[in-house]
C-alpha cells in the first residue's frame, strides 16, 4: 500500500496558534472585534482554515463568534479573572512542585539566566517582556513532565496573558519591573530544588501583578 507524506501540521493547526499567540501577546486585544474575512486576507488564506482555526479558539472560550460572521476576542469579567489566576495558581504551584523534584541536570539554569537578563535589560520594551516571562515560566516547567498539566496551564494563559500586557505597558521603566526581583527568587529555590520557597515566590509573581490589573478593572 502507497501512503502519501502528510504535513505535521494542518493549515487550521498553523493558524489556530498564531492567533493564539498574538492574543496571548497583547496584539489582539480583549474585546477587540474581528472578521473572517480580514483574518484570512491577513494571513494570505482562504475563509475555511480560518473559521475551522476560530471555531477551536471558540470552544477554548477564547475567541466569541457573533452570528457567524464577526470575531470578538472573549473578554473576562472580573469574577472570571480572578478564578482563573487562582486556578493558574494551583496548576503552575503542581508544576512548580515537580519540577523541583525531577530536574536531573543544570543545563536549563544558563538559558534561565539569559531570560532574566534579557527582561530587565533597558531595550526590553512590553511585548518582548511578555513573550520572555512565558519562556521562563514554561522553561521552569518543562521538567514536570506532565503534558496534560502544561496543556491547562497554556489554556489559562492564553486568557489571562492579554491582561497580563495591557497591564505591563503602563510600566515606564521595565527594568525595575517587581516580575524581576520574583523571578530571580523563583530561579534561586529551583536551583536549590526548594520547592515549598519556590512556589511562595510564584505565588507574589502571580499575585502583584493581579492586584493591579483587578483594581484597574474596578
């Protein structure tokens, strides 16, 4: 029997996650609205990818469709925000917890200082931050090995990170960001496999920056 190579990811696959990244990165907004059509003259495809790409962003109650023809990115009432980092709370404390336990090497600690460096240096400018706190959360994660925990946890980001953004871009000056000072506690415990500090750290990471976005809501 001759079997045809198929590509490792569909077109629907492609496009499902670059709209989820640039929600999660701030470009598309919370409550901004889109179309099809403009998604799809954006992306150089045809309608059919891109309403099978949001219909999967729908039922992830990240993207709302209104009468199957306009997109509005879903926005979280204040109720729904804090459940959700409370949520985030509980899963990343799991994968915090893990991770400690199952790191068999050091290799990851350069590329954790090189994220850290990266974020408060005075070029960094708001979306670069967002995009390199993910790479450092994630990064401390990967040692969980837990595929359906990390799955949850990408989930909740997605919602949660556009906050996460808008609020970030009325910092003036990054590099005296609080996120700097938890990180560098965060990478202390994990190198010390300390994982109760860990997630008490983590904990202030998720928490500070919370409180100031839930407050602006009010």
């Amino acid at each position: 029997m001759e079997l045809k190579k198929v590509e490792t990811k569909t077109l629907r696959a492609l496009i499902y996650e670059q709209l989820r990244e640039r929600i999660m990165s701030g470009e598309i907004k919370p409550g901004e609205d889109l179309s099809f059509r403009t998604l799809a003259e954006k992306l150089g495809v045809s309608l059919m990818p891109v309403r099978e790409a949001v219909w999967q962003l729908e039922s992830d109650k990240i993207l709302v469709v209104k009468n199957n023809r306009g997109i509005r990115v879903n926005a979280l009432s204040q109720a729904d925000l804090q459940e959700a980092l409370h949520i985030r709370f509980i899963l990343e404390s799991e994968a915090m917890i893990r991770s400690c336990k199952n790191r068999d090497s050091d290799a990851v600690l350069p590329e954790l200082c090189a994220l850290m460096d990266a974020m408060e240096a005075p070029e960094c400018d708001a979306r670069v931050f967002v995009d390199f706190n993910k790479q450092f959360h994630f990064m401390l994660y990967r040692y969980a090995n837990a595929p359906l925990l990390m799955d949850l946890i990408e989930r909740l980001w997605v919602r949660i990170t556009p906050y996460v953004y808008l609020n970030i871009t009325r910092n003036e000056d990054l590099t005296i960001s609080p996120a700097n000072n938890f990180h560098r506690e965060i990478y202390d415990c994990f190198v010390r496999r300390d994982s109760g500090a860990a997630v008490r750290a983590l904990k202030l990471d998720i928490e500070n920056p919370a409180i100031q976005i839930i407050q602006e809501m009010e």
